[in-house]
C-alpha cells in the first residue's frame, strides 16, 4: 500500500538574531513557509522603520540571509499598525490598514506590496477597489495549486 504523506520542515535551529535586535513586530509567516514578514516600529534610523522580510531558507554558497526592507513608513502610514496577509504564491502582501478616527489613516486603505523588491513611497497605490478582483486571482492560484 502506497500513501501520500506532505510534511513541512523547518531547520532544527533557526536563527533568529536579526529579529531579535530589530523589535520585530506582527511576525506573519509565507503560505510555502519559506519567509517571514515583519514590522519594525523602534529604529534610531527612520530609514528602517517598516516592513521587512526574512528568507528562512538556506542559499547556495553561503550567501548572506540578512533581512530586506520591502517597505518604509510613511508620515501617514505606519506598516506596525497594518494587518498583513501574503498571496497564495508569496510574492505579493496585502498591508490593510482599517479606517480609525482618532488616527491616520481616517479611511480604509490597503496596500499591494512586491515582497520580491523595495516598494517606494512613489508606487504605493491603494488597492481597496480591486480588492475583490485580487482576491478572485488569489483563488485562481490556490485551485491551481490543488
């Protein structure tokens, strides 16, 4: 008798330094489990406060896993504040920041972020009109998947 067995595995040790000096916030692992996003809000720089990514996967020739920054905070949005969902296929995040009155933003906005690359201020865009169009695509990716 043959059977199908998926099993998910994670190194036996994992190294954690660079989230542990950064103050890591809203940890969000991928859907393939190959990377976690997360929110730095304290930073003597300002330059890296924002949403950066963590590869967990080793590389070939031992190149570097630093974390990247795919996106910095703004004056008007502050990425430890949103609500971050990955795409089936872990290239793209969906950062929802809920409408709130007694601070920015006033209204619902939510962003598509490229995990693959930095996000400049310059492309933010707000997706919430489209949203039920990407998430129509996020489905078609899952079936497919299946």
């Amino acid at each position: 008798m043959v059977t199908q067995a998926n099993a998910r595995l994670f190194p036996a040790v994992t190294d954690v330094d660079p989230l542990s000096f950064t103050g890591a916030m809203n940890l969000t692992p991928s859907p393939d489990g190959q990377k976690v996003i997360y929110a730095v809000a304290e930073s003597s720089i300002d330059t890296k406060k924002g949403l950066w990514i963590l590869d967990l996967v080793g590389r070939p020739l031992s190149l570097s896993k630093d974390p990247r920054q795919i996106v910095q905070n703004t004056a008007g949005l502050n990425f430890t504040q949103a609500l971050l969902s990955w795409s089936p296929d872990s290239n793209q995040v969906l950062a929802h920041f809920p409408a709130d009155s007694n601070q920015s933003p006033l209204f619902e906005q939510n962003l598509i972020l490229d995990a693959t690359k930095f996000n400049s201020q310059e492309t933010l865009r707000d997706a919430t009109a489209q949203l039920p169009l990407i998430f129509s695509q996020w489905e078609e990716l899952i079936a497919r998947k299946l």
